[in-house]
C-alpha cells in the first residue's frame, strides 16, 4: 500500500488523538496448536474452542479449559475430502456447534462440463456431556456453498448461517441434536455480513449487504429469538444508482439489534468518501454521514463492531495508516492512528457493552515475514499502544479474534508450521 496523506477529515471525525500508555497486560507467549487454525470462540466460563484442520482432509476442535488438559476432538464425518474448512463455537456449559464446507468435485447446475467447483455445507452438535448429533448436509448440491457462521444463543440452541450463490440459508438445532427448520433469508448475493449474540442477548440478529441489482445495494437484517428460528429478514437500507453510498460495505449488529454501516465510495473522479449510516433497533437506517474524504483508492473500511444504544468502534485504513474510533450513532470521536506501516492486513476488532475493546491485525515484510500486533482499550476511547503478539517471523495467516463477557480474549492464527495461539486477560 502506498502512502499518501489524507485530505481533512469532514463531518464528524476530528483530529487523531495519540495512544495512550499501555495498561500493563500483556498477551501471553503463542502456543502452538496441534491444528491449522480457522475458527476461534470463548464461552464464559473460559473455556476456549478452536477449530480447524488436523490433516488435511480431517476437520478438528480444539479445547482448552481452566485447569484441565487440551483436549483434540475428531469432528466425525467431517473427514475424506478436498479443501475443506470448519467453524465452531462453544455454548456456556461446553456444548459444541461444528460446521464445515468441502468440496463436492461436482459442476454447479447451470454450468456443463466445467471444472468442479462446489462446496456443500454440514453441521453438527455435541451435547456438554460429550454425545454428538447425527450429521446434517446444510446446503443443496450443484451450488457453491460458504458457511456465515455458527454459535450459540443465550438458550443454548445452536445457530448455522451459509450463502449458496445467491441463497442465505440458516438452521437450528439442541446440543447433541440435528440441525433442522432450514431456512431461507434471502435469494441475493452477500458482500458482507455480521452477527451477534449469546449471553444476555435476547437471541440471535444477523445483518448483511446484498447486492439487491446492477446498480443497487441493500442492507438487510434478520433476528431469531433465543430458541427459535429467524424471523423474516427486512431491509434497513436501500440504495441505488443516483444515490452511490455503500457501493461496498462493511455492517455492525449489537446485541440490542442495532446496525452500524460503513463504506467506502467515489467522490468524483480523484477521491473517496468514507461514510457511516446507524439503523436503531428495529428501525430502518438514517442518512448515511461522511466522516473522511481522501485522495482514491486510500481509504478502507476493515470492520465495524456494535455495542448497545448505538455506540460502535470502527476502523479503516487510510493509506498507510491504521486508525479506529470510538461512536455514538454517525458521531466518532478523534481517531487513534494504531499503526503507520505498509502491509497491513485482516485488521479484526471486538468490542463489549464495558467500552473495552481489542483491534488486532497482521504486518507484512515481503513475502515472507510478518507478524501479529493488537491494540487494547480497558474503555471507551483508551487505546494502549500496540503490542508484538509476535516478533518478526514467518507470515501469519487466518487471524481469528474473539473475547467473553468476562474480560477474555484470544487470538489465533497460522505460520507455516501450524496453528498459534495467544490470550489476553483485562484487569
């Protein structure tokens, strides 16, 4: 990435603000992981679940817990197949949801003859006293499938999410139980997509941009009540050819249902805008408000998280910066340059209904090397200066973060002898 300086922040945004001494916690020395890691989820009691590839054609969940040894669980038949991929998450007394796509080897259905190219999705539970569900094939054949995400309402009911060329689909289940009520929730191409829910949540919201036609985009959303399924998805924002915001996005749902959209558009010929619009609760989004104008193609918008009562964290990159900033509705607060570097990539970020949140990504040197940095912020607009999760060593790759209500975060990523592991506990 090349560096160029911004032109003047508009709107809302002003002046950056500097980081703030670190608060003294640190992130513990990587572990290594008997896996190739893709997923990551906590629940709160601490216990940790990781998944990934033991081999590669055998999917694999890692758990660790307080005070007891690792545990490597086989996903069963969750094996036997090319380019395969997995995802699960852990409910609050050690329930386990695992999905993961494979490829099929067969042609999509309106193509003839092609190469193959089709992932099917599957799923299935664990019940805490360790007895799997039978295996549930998710997605339909001949469509290239990409499993959303799977996790747990604050009832213990498991929730899978997959896109499948056009059709978002979604089904639940009890832990040790197959997946059923297979649903629909559109039938439009996803760009992205968030969700949100578990403890203290009222059950689970999940919010995504489609592309609803040529020239338009819509920014849809959909909640399932603890232990039920989801209920019509409805659009909260709509735009169209002779209104360009969100001609790509990046959407924050909080465990209140609210939306916090971002995105990243032309502005003439020479720069881009960077814009914010805020859907309340069950209600549809304002106007979108630009905060950053830049020269093109310098400015991108890397995640937006989602607390309550429409505060939110958001953090783009404008040329070879790093910034985040803290919210309320369209209004940010100063941000904070994380990093001034070339080669940033998978910035990841997480935030609580506390103000405490963790902004993590990768830094590249060449090809080759790299490593993984994280910035923490104890509350609300207090980022401590960044932290080597590594030294400068092999690329990473895949970053996962997730964190509990109770003040446990952890991340993890691949080098190229195998999975990694790191925590951070706030005080």
């Amino acid at each position: 990435m090349l560096s160029k300086a911004a032109l003047p922040a508009i709107a809302t945004i002003a002046a950056c603000a500097s980081l703030t001494a670190d608060a003294g916690a640190k992130w513990t020395t990587p572990a290594r992981l008997p896996l190739a890691a893709s997923d990551l989820a906590i629940n709160d009691r601490d216990d940790l679940a990781i998944t990934g590839l033991l081999a590669p054609d055998q999917v694999g969940v890692v758990l660790r817990r307080p005070h007891r040894r690792q545990h490597v669980l086989r996903v069963p038949a969750a094996n036997g197949h090319l380019d395969m991929l997995g995802g699960a998450d852990i409910g609050p007394q050690g329930e386990l949801a695992a999905a993961w796509s494979y490829d099929d080897g067969t042609d999509p259905a309106d193509e003839g003859g092609g190469a193959s190219c089709c992932h099917r999705v599957c799923a299935r539970t664990r019940s805490a006293a360790g007895r799997w569900g039978p295996r549930r094939m998710l997605s339909t054949p001949h469509r290239d499938a990409e499993l959303e995400a799977v996790l747990f309402d604050a009832s213990r009911v498991a929730h899978v999410l997959w896109n499948e060329q056009g059709r978002l689909g979604a089904a639940l289940a009890r832990p040790g139980r197959a997946f059923r009520r297979l649903q629909t929730l559109t039938r439009y191409d996803l760009a992205s997509a968030a969700v949100n829910g578990g403890p203290g949540a009222a059950g689970v919201g999940f919010a995504w941009v489609e592309a609803s036609g040529e020239d338009e985009k819509t920014v849809r959303t959909a909640f399932a009540p603890n232990g039920g399924p989801f209920g019509p998805a409805r659009p909260i924002l709509e735009v169209h050819d002779d209104a360009p915001y969100f001609t790509d996005g990046e959407v924050g749902i909080g465990p209140d249902g609210g939306q916090t959209i971002a995105s990243v558009d032309p502005l003439g010929e020479r720069r881009e805008r960077l814009s914010v619009a805020v859907a309340p609760p069950g209600g549809r989004a304002g106007k979108p408000v630009v905060l950053r104008v830049a020269p093109s193609d310098r400015i991108f918008a890397d995640a937006v998280v989602r607390a309550s009562g429409g505060r939110g964290l958001l953090v783009w990159q404008e040329g070879s910066r790093l910034l985040a900033a803290f919210g309320t509705g369209t209004a940010f607060g100063p941000p904070t340059i994380l990093q001034t570097s070339r080669g940033i990539d998978r910035p990841e970020a997480w935030l609580d209904e506390r103000g405490r949140a963790i902004v993590a990504w990768i830094v590249s040197r060449g090809e080759h090397r790299g490593q993984v940095r994280a910035a923490v912020a104890p509350r609300w607009g207090k980022f401590g200066g960044p932290a080597d999760v590594t030294p400068m060593t092999d690329l990473p790759d895949g970053l996962v973060l997730a964190a509990n209500t109770h003040g446990l975060a952890a991340l993890t990523w691949n080098q190229a002898n195998g999975g990694r592991l790191a925590t951070y506990r706030f005080g």
